[in-house]
C-alpha cells in the first residue's frame, strides 16, 4: 500500500509540480525530462539512498540495493512490457544516446564499489558526468535530429482518464479510489491554481522523503525476520516498489505509439538513479562524516548483470533492426524472472 501511495503522490502531485516548473522556466523539452521529470519519478530512489545513510546502523547498502534492483526492473521489466505496444521503427538517436551514458554509469558504479569505499571525488564525478549528459542533451539534436513530441500532457490526461475509471470497477479499485481522494484532501491540486505548485511540490516531497524512511525501515526488519542480507530485500521488493512511477509513465508513453520515448525515459530515470541519486547524498554524506563504506555483498554481481542487459538490449535492437514486439518483451521479462532467481538463490546458499 506504502508503493501505491507513493506512486500516486509522484504522479499526481510531485511530476505535474515540477511539469509546471519547467514551463515557467521554460527549459528545453529534453533537459527538462533529463532533470525535473527524472527527479520526479526518481524521488523514491533518490529518498531510499538518503533514508539508509542517515538511519542508524551500517545500511548504506540498501539504497544502493534499491537503485540497482530498480535499474535492472526498469531495463527488463517496464521496456519489456512497453514492447507489447510499440508500432514501427524505433528512432534510434535519443536511444544510442541514453544507452552509452547508461552504460557510463554502470562502469562508474562499479569503478566506486570496487573498493567498497565511497571518497568525494568519485561522488563529485558522478554530477560532473551527470552535467556532462544534460551538455550532450542540449546539443544532441543538432547533430542527429529527430521528432520529439510532448508526451506530458498526454500521461496526465490518461492518469485522469484511468483514476475516474477505477472508482467505478470492484472493491479492491473502489478502496484505492478511497485512498486517491484521501490524498486529493490532504495535497493541493497543482492543475487548478499556480499558487497551489509551491504547495504541492513541498507536501509532496516531504511525504515522499517519510515514506521511504518507512519503507527503510521495514527493509530492515525485513531483512532481520528472513535471516538475509539487508541487500536482498533492496534489490527485489524495494525495487520493485520504487519502480511503479517510472513504471506507469512508461506504458503511457509506449501506449502512445512512442517506443523510442519510453525506452528513453525508462534509460534516462536510471541515469539519473545513478549518477545523481548516489552522486548528491553520497558527497553531501561524505563532507559531513568523512568517507563512506559500502558493503557490496551481493550489489556486485548485480551490476554486472545491469551491464549485461544494456548490452543484450542493444543487440536485440539492432538485430531487430531497431524494432521490438511482445517477443522481445517476453524475452526481457524472462530474464528479470531468472535475475530474481538468482538473487534469492544467492541469498539463501
């Protein structure tokens, strides 16, 4: 239920906030999705890794757990499913572009836990390759052109559509329909007036930042009750459940006919997960106390997996000739099923 809340809170509140923002500032289509879009739907990773370095007790793994469970959920899961509905050819210039850089932040990431200590200049080089991309995204264009269309309205209309839909379809619906206008009692709507964006972004973003203490927490607890490292639960339930925002806007988008856009947007959230999620808190953490300890038991091999599926990605694209359908999704689905396997293999041996 934590998940559902938190989701709803990202897309109806946090997101159509920040949408709002960029417009007054008038940022460029992709470098307000690469930022404020990115940081709405990644607010619930970007939290958890905050949560488990101030909580008491060493579990700085667990918001590392929860953004490499959620980028591998992202590559195979939400593009997976997303291929259910493309149509076409896929562009391929926003792709190659958001592939190389999400592979740059893989080798990064494994660069930064290959000695399972955090000092400040990697986390200073993980904004800087950040910044690096937001360079790229401005200029890409000019380059390699191609048509963008502005797919936000469009995921908020279908959000819409879909809530007035649920409250009309059996109980469970009706109890989540509940919850919806609970939260509508309690946050401002951002559509109606301009005054209530302020409002709704700061509400928003302090009920993200609590709920992902709970769910800290209760990774924990968790963890403690299976007899398993606190890792584990981060890269399967944690991540699984701080995916549902990325998860919603994507299958908007690719309903929408637009492949290519959710698969960037799928790559560009990760991106983001990476570079940033950990980039800001670990230095903020790291000027404050001094350097920081990863465990990495169990997060490495992972990251190697996350590298082999931008990998198996790219190959299917270009052997499919930068066109996918339910085959392709079914495949990457399947090879979600067998990560999560081994996951839980590894932690019970």
């Amino acid at each position: 239920m934590a998940f559902y809340v938190m989701a709803q809170i990202c897309n109806q509140y946090f997101i159509v906030s920040l949408d709002k923002i960029s417009k007054r500032l008038k940022l460029p289509k992709d470098i307000a999705g690469a930022t404020l879009m990115a940081l709405g739907s990644s607010m619930p990773e970007f939290f958890t890794v905050i949560m488990a370095l101030v909580k008491v007790g060493d579990h700085a793994n667990i918001g590392a757990g929860t953004v490499v469970g959620s980028a591998i959920f992202n590559v195979l899961v939400i593009i997976g499913l997303a291929s259910f509905y493309f149509r076409g050819k896929l562009k391929w210039q926003p792709v190659v572009r958001d592939m190389t850089f999400y592979a740059i932040s893989i080798l990064l990431l494994l660069f930064a836990f290959s000695d399972g200590q955090i000092e400040i200049w990697e986390a200073g080089f993980f904004i800087i390759v950040y910044l690096l991309y937001l360079f790229v995204l401005f200029f890409w264009k000019k380059f390699y052109p191609y048509k963008q269309e502005d797919v936000i309205e469009e995921v908020d209309e279908a959000l819409d559509k879909r809530k007035e839909e649920k409250c009309h379809d059996g109980i469970f619906n009706k109890a989540l329909c509940l919850i919806d206008r609970i939260i509508g009692g309690i946050f401002p709507d951002p559509e109606k007036k301009a005054r209530n964006v302020p409002w709704a972004f700061g509400l928003s973003l302090l009920a993200i930042a609590g709920i992902s203490w709970i769910l800290v927490d209760v990774a924990v607890r968790m963890a403690d009750l299976l007899n398993v490292s606190d890792s584990i639960v981060a890269l399967t339930v944690l991540a699984l459940g701080t995916s549902v925002p990325d998860l919603i806007d994507t299958l908007i988008i690719a309903k929408k006919g637009r492949g290519d856009q959710a698969i960037s947007s799928a790559l560009g959230s990760n991106i983001f997960d990476i570079l940033l999620a950990f980039g800001l808190p670990w230095m903020v953490y790291v000027l404050i106390r001094g350097d920081l300890v990863v465990s990495t038991e169990n997060l490495n091999s992972s990251v190697f997996l996350l590298l082999a599926t931008v990998v198996v990605l790219f190959f299917l694209l270009v052997i499919r000739k930068w066109r996918a359908g339910k085959r392709s999704g079914l495949f990457l689905i399947g090879l979600y099923f067998l990560y999560l396997a081994y996951v839980i293999w590894q932690a019970f041996i």
